[in-house]
C-alpha cells in the first residue's frame, strides 16, 4: 500500500487553498488579486459558507466513485460573495461582534420632516395619594384629584370636580325582611292585647273541678285560661264577612219569679273598690235636639229590612222563584231535552244562585211524589233525571239526582251527599240506652252554592213532603231549605265528613248525631212551627219527659226564627197567643196559662206538681177561635179577661208536647 499523507488541519479557507496549490499534479491558475481583508463577525462567517472545498474524483472503481487527492480536475471559478446586508433598526440594540455597519441614507420617501418642540412641560404641584394596584383606580384617582381644585397654578379655571354617583338604595335582604315582619306582627299583637278585654269565664256544670296533687310541678308554666266560645252565626247567614249590618243583640226573658237578681253599684270611695247591692239608678234623659225625623226612621227601617230579607233566608221572599216553579208541569216540557228546559225557565229570569236554587226546589215539591210503592215494596224507581220528569215518582235519592242535573244546567255548583237521615222508621234512643252501630247510608240529599260563595245543605225530597203510615202526603216544607246548616246537620248525618259545612267546621261523631243536642229524648214538635215563626232548636225545656215532683219551677221559654221575622210579614198575619195546656195538681183540673212576649220570646213559670200527675202530657197551644170569632192577634189581657167572665168557647192548634213522669 502506498503511502498516506497525514492529514493536515488547516485554520482558514487560504491556508487550505496554498496546501492545494503546493501538489505537483495542481495546474497553477492564473493569479487573480489578493482578496480583500476578511470581514469581521457574521462577514467572516458568511464568507465561510459561501467558498466550497474543490475536489478531485477519481474513475470508478467497482462502481463506487472515491475521491483521490493525486486527480484533482481544474478549480471552479470561485463566485463573489453577495454584499452584507445591514441589519435591521430593530435589533440594533444587539450589537455584533466587531464594528457595527454603517448607516444606510434614507430613501427621500422616508425622510419626515422633523416637529416643532414642544415647550417644556411644568411640573405639577399636587401630591399624588399612593397609586393602587388596579390602572382603573389609579385613574378615577388622578381624575379626582386633578378635578377637586377649581383653579390651577397659573389662575386658569378648572371644571367643577365631578360628583359621585347618586345610586338607588339595595333591596332589604332576605333577613332583614324576616326582622321588620317578626317586628311589625309583635307590634300588632301589642296593640290587639292592649284593646281586648277578657270575658270572665262561666262555670259549667259539664266541667267540674279535679282535685290536683300539690300543684302544678316546678318549672312548668299554668295553662292560660279558657276563652269564651265564639257566638254562633244566624240562621241562614252565609258569611261573617258579608256587608251585612249587625243585628241588635237579643233580648234576654225575665228570670224565673222565684229568683231576684241583684245589680252591684259602686258606691262610697270607687278607689277602694267596695260594692253594694243597691237598686239602679235613674238613666239619663234623653237628648231631644238630636233625634232624628219620621222621614229619616222610615228611611232606615226599609233600608235595613231590604237588607235582612237579602241575607236571611227565612225572611225572604222567595214569591218570584215559588210563582216560576207552578208554571211548568210536565206535560209542557220539552221531550227532546227536559233538564236544559227546566234548567232555562226555571232559573234563567233569576240571577241570584239562592233564588234560583229554590226555583228547583219548589218545582220538585210540585212535580215529584216520592215512591212509597216501590219503597215498601223493596223496588223503588230508579231511572235518569230525565225519567223522573216524567214519570214523576222517585225516593230521595231520585230527587237528590234530578236537583243536581237541573242545577249544574243552570250554572250552579251542585252535589249529591249521601248519609244517614232521621226520617221514617227511626227511633230516638231512650235515656240510657246506648246508641246504635254506625250506618250512614239510606238517604240522599243535596250541597249546592248559593250567595256569596256559601254552601248550602237542602233536602229536595223531605221538602216535597212526608209519609204519612203507608201513603204520601205531599206538603211543602221550605224547613229543608231555609234552616242553618248546624240545625240541618242534626237530622242528617253525611257519609263523608266533609260535607258537614258548618259554619264553625266542626264535625259531629255518629254517638252525638244520635243522641242529639238534648242527649236524649227531645220533645215532641208538630210540622206547623215554620208558620207559627218558633224554632225547636231554642226552646226549653227540651227534653221530652219532665219530673213533676221535682220541686221546681219549670220555665217553658222558646224563641222566634230570627231576629226580624214578623207574623204579618212572614206568617199568617197577626200574631197567635201561646198558652201552655196543663191538668193541675195530681191531674185535677185542666187550665190554660198563656205566655207573656216580648216580640222575640216567649214564656211563662209553672210549677211542677201544677203540671199534673205522672203519665199525662202538657201541650203548647197556639189560640185560634175564642168565643166563635177570630183569635189571632189577641192579647194575654184579653184572654185572662175573657176567661174571667166566665162561661166561654175556645179552638186551638197543637204545636209541641211533653210528657209527665
């Protein structure tokens, strides 16, 4: 193998350029000028990449090209190298190694002519407050300070400084609702305490007092006291909210003749509180200056009547809705659609829901006789509404159905109850027998909105009329339409207790339907005290047996239908004199007592062994005929006068019975 040079290290591009020349093989090429001076940094560098390295390439051994230094072809002219361009204005703020370039001239495109200066700037005699972080605020804050002083350093006038923004009030949160409630609810309590006096509490023979153990255990409070129970609503009244006036209150009858009450007076020094039965002082006389004219009293009197006959449905007059009710028999209805034709002429003249509520009821008492057939039977009819029309026989159930059909036409709301009723076939449980197993079912009746939103409990079949043994006996009872609910609520027991609709949303237990208010026996009431203006509900006494060696005195009290119900107006003219049928000591001799009245009670004091002997019954009479002529309107001083004379005839209607024992 031949010998090999050892390779040479060369420091610049000239240096291996001289080595290549120095080879015997190398034709010298003509000498070309000196190269400049090698440019300093990136000249030097550009320089560099810019010369190649001539080599010489040998024939092709075995297919392989190899580089020989002995053949080396003819060097290639060498190219300029392209000038430096300069750098640019941006990164003269890095320098190069070495000198820096020089500056190229601008382009006339380029050269701006140079501002005027501006004249210095003063400096600013206001102190700055301590910068925030936000640029925002720093901001705000040198436009509020710069702002505050109305004239500058050199007298020049400044705007007026800017004012902060006026902003609504925030809502109240959520507690401080929470608090001014709480406050405002205390403060109102305070105010109703400070103005309510309590009523001093009655004793009650209901409730008589239980022996404690030592007291009430340390650290528990006393209960309060019991309030006085709400007074009941009148009859037929279908709201406490209405604007109604309020009614006078009641007038009380006299005691008992063998009890004296005494009125205390505060006599002497009112400080000391002493008191003495004394007789009442003399009232006041009467300011004549201020009453008021003949014209005036009329005025309300008429104007309270309209009112009261609104309101209650005993004094209503319901002639409108009763004279509709005759005038469409059967046999003038519409085949095609009887409800709709009902529910059209029977309630389409009305706009009250009350009247035309009674214009339904009315008509079933004219039109439908109850199925006592088919109810002895175990068959009783039972068909549409539509049916019923026309056949006119139906049991309660029937009528219940036929009223609501006509009722819901008409735009009513109306529905059907079903429950337990103290009709025919029930028996009044005796004193101390107990009451019977629940079952409320056998009787329908109806719910249906009337005035002001107010449900009203009616029974279309019992108000049509009643059996009588086994026959119907047809008799309008308008009891079944007017009277309350409460007093409804004592004959009918509903199977859902929600359609009790009392006016204190109580509900009766079945024992207490049973029984009844008396609990036991009431007395015996005839069907003509609707007319004769006496409410059962508020008579005494109101059990049927009384004790004649008692010791007593019996007080027989009962009371009108309401407050404003008058015999001229709502009954059969003038008012009929009630006297109480009695037989005497040991049954000896039959007498008449008539009752004194006040306009709303009546009443009278017998005592007991006067009433008669054991086993006879005493009678409420109301006076019809008294000497072959017309009774009504007579008064108690004529009677006891009449009866003084001596001989004399006398006829009179029973109304209520009670038997002696």
């Amino acid at each position: 193998m031949a010998d090999t040079e050892e390779p040479q290290h060369f420091n610049s591009l000239a240096e291996r350029i001289a080595a290549l020349n120095k080879q015997p093989n190398f034709v010298e090429p003509k000498k070309k000028p000196p190269p400049p001076p090698p440019p300093s940094g990136a000249t030097r560098l550009a320089a560099r990449h810019t010369q190649q390295p001539q080599v010489t390439v040998s024939p092709p051994l075995n297919g392989h090209a190899q580089a020989s230094p002995s053949s080396t072809p003819p060097a290639r002219p060498v190219k300029k190298a392209p000038p430096v361009l300069p750098q640019r204005t941006n990164t003269a703020s890095q320098p190069c190694r070495g000198a820096s370039p020089p500056q190229l001239p601008r382009r006339d495109s380029e050269q701006v002519k140079e501002s005027p200066a501006l004249p210095p700037r003063r400096a600013s005699t206001q102190s700055l407050a301590i910068r925030r972080n936000s640029n925002e605020s720093v901001r705000s804050t040198i436009s509020a300070l710069s702002l505050n002083n109305t004239l500058s350093s050199d007298g020049r006038r400044l705007p007026p400084p800017l004012e902060e923004a006026i902003l609504p009030p925030l809502p109240p949160s959520r507690k401080e609702r929470e608090a001014a409630q709480a406050q405002d609810k205390e403060s109102s309590r305070a105010a109703i305490a400070s103005k309510i006096v309590k009523a001093p509490l009655l004793p009650t023979r209901s409730t008589p007092a239980l022996p404690t153990r030592g007291g009430p255990p340390e650290g528990r409070p006393s209960l309060p006291p019991r309030l006085p129970s709400r007074p009941a609503q009148a009859h037929g009244a279908p709201d406490a909210s209405n604007s109604v006036p309020t009614l006078p209150a009641r007038r009380l009858p006299p005691p008992p003749a063998n009890f004296v009450r005494t009125i205390p007076e505060v006599t002497g020094n009112t400080a000391g509180g002493t008191l003495a039965d004394t007789a009442v002082a003399a009232p006041p006389p009467v300011p004549l200056a201020s009453r008021p004219s003949a014209a005036q009293i009329d005025a309300v009197s008429a104007k309270s009547t309209a009112q009261q006959d609104s309101s209650c449905l005993i004094c209503r007059d319901f002639s409108a809705p009763d004279g509709a009710a005759t005038q469409y028999p059967p046999s003038v209805i519409d085949r095609g659609d009887p409800i709709g034709f009902l529910a059209h002429h029977l309630c389409g003249p009305f706009s009250s829901p009350t009247d035309k509520a009674r214009a339904i009821f009315t008509w079933c008492h004219h039109n439908i006789d109850y199925d006592v057939a088919g109810f002895f039977a175990g068959c009783p009819a039972r068909g549409t509404a539509s049916e019923t029309v026309f056949s006119g026989k139906a049991v309660c159930e029937g009528y219940a159905r036929t009223f609501e059909a006509i009722a819901k036409r008409a735009g009513l709301e109306c529905i059907v109850v079903g429950g337990h009723g103290k009709g025919f076939g029930f028996t009044p449980v005796k004193d101390g027998q107990p009451p019977p197993p629940r079952k409320a079912s056998g009787h329908a009746w109806n719910a249906v909105k009337i005035d002001n939103g107010f449900w009203k409990l009616i029974d279309p079949c019992w108000g049509a009329g009643h059996l009588d043994g086994h026959s119907y006996k047809r008799a309008f009872n308008t009891q079944q339409f007017t009277m309350s609910n409460e007093h409804f609520g004592w004959r009918h027991f509903p199977e859902d207790s929600r359609y009790f609709y009392r006016d204190d949303h109580r509900v009766l237990s079945w024992e207490e339907y049973v029984m009844g208010p008396t609990r036991g026996e009431r007395a015996m009431w005839y069907g003509n005290t609707l007319e004769e203006g006496i409410s059962e509900w508020n008579s005494s006494p109101p059990q049927k047996r009384i004790q004649v060696h008692s010791g007593e005195t019996v007080r027989f009290q009962f009371a009108k239908l309401c407050e404003h119900w008058t015999a001229e107006r709502n009954g059969r003219g003038k008012p009929r004199l009630l006297m109480m049928n009695i037989h005497g000591v040991n049954g000896s001799k039959d007498d008449q007592v008539p009752l004194d009245t006040d306009g709303f009670w009546w009443w009278c004091d017998i005592p007991a062994r006067d009433l008669g002997s054991p086993g006879q019954k005493v009678q409420l009479y109301g006076l019809n005929v008294l000497n072959g002529k017309d009774a009504m309107g007579i008064t108690k001083q004529q009677f006891l006068k009449t009866k003084s004379s001596g001989g004399y005839s006398m006829s009179w209607v029973s109304i209520a019975e009670w038997e002696l024992v």
